[in-house]
C-alpha cells in the first residue's frame, strides 16, 4: 500500500518530534503492510514555513536513515498547502513542493472555518497553470458536511479527494464516520490516506479502513485508492475521474443525516 499523506518528518509541524519517533512510526507502516510514503508536512504562511527546501533536506536525511536502519520503507517528498492566494506563484518558481517533487500534484489543506469566496477562481487559475488540486480529509471538513453538493461540483471538474483512514474505523466520531463511508459509497473520494502525526495521533495504519472500504465498495475500490491512483500520482500519470454517483436532495430544515437516512 502506497499512503499519500503523512507528517512523518520530525520537527517541521506538528508531526513527528524526533527521529526516533518518525522511525517508530516508520515501523508501524511497513508492519501494516505499507510499502511507500509520502511525506507531507503542513506549509501554512507564518506558522509551518516549510518551502521546498526545507522540505527536501529534512527528506534527505530520513531517506538516509530508513536506509541505515533497515527499514524497507521508500518516502517521497511533499507538503500540504493551506489555501493561499499565492501557490500558484510559489509553485511556479520552485519555493513550494509538488507532491513528488515534479508531478504536477499539489495536496491541499481547506480551511475548518469560512472558505474563500474566490475559491473556484483559485482552483481555475491552478489547473491552468498545470497542477491538479487533491484535496486533504474532506470527510472531516464543515463546509462539506453541511452539503456535500459542494464536494460533488469539484470532483466533477477534475479535483482528487483523501479521507483519512481513522475516520472510517469505530470510535472515531460517529457523523464524521458515516460521512466518509457516505463519500466513498458515492465515489467522492480518490484516496485513503493516514495523515499520521504520531503513534497515537492517526496512527500510520491503513489496513483495517482498507477493510472498511472492501466490505462497502469492493476490493477493487479499495485498491485503486491505496495502490492504483497513488502509484498514477507519483508516476505524473493523469489520474481519470470516476463518475460521482447523483446525491440525494437534502429536505429543507431536516439536517444532513435525516436526508441521508
């Protein structure tokens, strides 16, 4: 399995703290059955300013270590961008990471509270500019649950999505747990992902949620999300979009799970 989003590198977010750490969780993955990661800390302006190469030296020196402890492990390099007027500028002149370094994917990070009224114009410009928007832990975004129409319209014009896979799995919160299986069973979402931060933190597992997905939508859904399309994204490969499958209408002043129920 293939995770496309991690915060493994220590002591560039609010990730892994040390070495030792970014190796244990190293170890966790491989003993999932993970076989590659991508490592994407947060690049949020004035508080995780990590530009390309920061990003890339850090990278650097766990590929090094994976390598001198044993682990069978391969990383790849990325960031998570909070939505910000200037990535398209960033990207362009090399001061912000693709996911790959080079492959024309950029993960992105909404914001929990208001979104940007310009935000289409923001996902244009960037398509226009060659990079293809995928969209981090929709399943856990307000602006999202309060109608996934929202959701539908960017998927059908190109955009990728991850779920986080403790957000399918019991104990987590019931609604966002509901949601995400909502979101898969209506192929809103492209990827399954950890957005691990820690051992305790979503740990660095996938296998239990890929079993998740298996029982709702098949094994072969579920291997497109953790093997095919992440193996399409770091290759630079076009990743084809999958048709969405027509959402209910949500029934005036009845809330979002009484329509779905």
């Amino acid at each position: 399995m293939i995770d496309m989003h991690s915060h493994i590198l220590p002591g560039l977010d609010d990730g892994a703290a040390d070495w030792d750490q970014a190796l244990a969780m190293a170890r966790v993955a491989v003993n999932d059955g993970i076989t590659e990661m991508v490592c994407t800390p947060h690049w949020v302006p004035g508080k995780y300013e990590n530009d390309r190469e920061t990003v890339l030296r850090r990278f650097a020196e766990f590929e090094k270590l994976l390598e001198d402890q044993r682990i069978p492990l391969t990383i790849h390099s990325g960031t998570e961008l909070r939505i910000d007027i200037s990535i398209p500028e960033r990207l362009k002149d090399g001061r912000l990471l693709t996911l790959n370094n080079g492959s024309g994917y950029v993960l992105l990070e909404l914001p929990d509270e208001t979104m940007p009224e310009n935000l289409h114009e923001f996902f244009w410009n960037l398509q226009l500019a060659g990079y293809r928007p995928i969209l981090s832990h929709v399943e856990r975004n307000p602006y999202f649950l309060e109608n996934p129409h929202r959701l539908l319209h960017w998927v059908e014009n190109g955009i990728l999505t991850q779920i986080t896979a403790a957000s399918l799995l019991e104990g987590f919160a019931e609604e966002i747990r509901e949601f995400a299986l909502f979101l898969v069973k209506h192929r809103l979402v492209h990827m399954l992902v950890t957005d691990t931060h820690s051992l305790n933190m979503r740990k660095p597992q996938l296998s239990g949620a890929r079993r998740a997905i298996e029982n709702l939508a098949g094994p072969e859904t579920a291997t497109r999300m953790v093997c095919d399309t992440p193996r399409q994204i770091l290759r630079g490969e076009h990743v084809p979009v999958i048709s969405p499958m027509p959402l209910e209408e949500p029934r005036k002043r009845k809330g979002f799970w009484s329509f779905l129920k």
